[in-house]
C-alpha cells in the first residue's frame, strides 16, 4: 500500500487553469523531484476541486486539507509543514466544514 501523501494540484478546472494551476503543478513535481521528498509525496493533476473561488487550489491527502490563492511561494512551506506534520498552513487554508 502506498502510504505517501498525495498532493491534488487543480490544472483542469477553468478557474486554476487561467490563474496559474498548471504552473504550480510543475513546479510542486519539481520540489518534490529537488529535494527528493518522493517517498513522502505524490504530486498528481486533479479535475476541478469545487474551490476556484481560492484558486489555484491545492488538496492533500489523506488528511484532506484544501490550500487556496497558492503560489510557488507556498510549496516549501507546504511541503516541509506536511512531511513533519499535518498542520495545516493557516494563511492559505481554506475552512471546508460546511458539505455540498
């Protein structure tokens, strides 16, 4: 069983795609690949996340925590922050207790 974390970058919902998702995208496979976290991560292109009003938006699983407005800026933070921990990032997260 697979037991990284996955890392769901939004690149194909119209919102992400025009505010930079597929950028981000690369450049978390990058980071990942830089500072060979691939043990920890599995960087992967997602469908719309239902959150392009925060985007480009990120998901990471399992834990199931949503990162909204990221940039490149984030992914270092993000990444050292969710190897040690699950702490969520408080700037960037997005509160998604209420369901569809």
């Amino acid at each position: 069983m697979d037991s990284r974390k996955r890392l769901l970058v939004c690149t194909e919902g119209k919102s992400c795609r025009r505010n930079g998702g597929e950028e981000l995208y690369a450049a978390f496979k990058k980071s990942v690949k830089r500072y060979d976290l691939k043990d920890y991560f599995k960087v992967k292109e997602a469908d719309c996340l239902g959150l392009c009003e925060q985007c480009p938006a990120v998901v990471i699983k399992p834990e199931k925590v949503a990162y909204g407005r990221v940039g490149i800026e984030h992914i270092q933070e993000i990444l050292s922050r969710h190897m040690v921990s699950s702490e969520p990032i408080g700037e960037i997260v997005i509160n998604r207790s209420k369901k569809k």
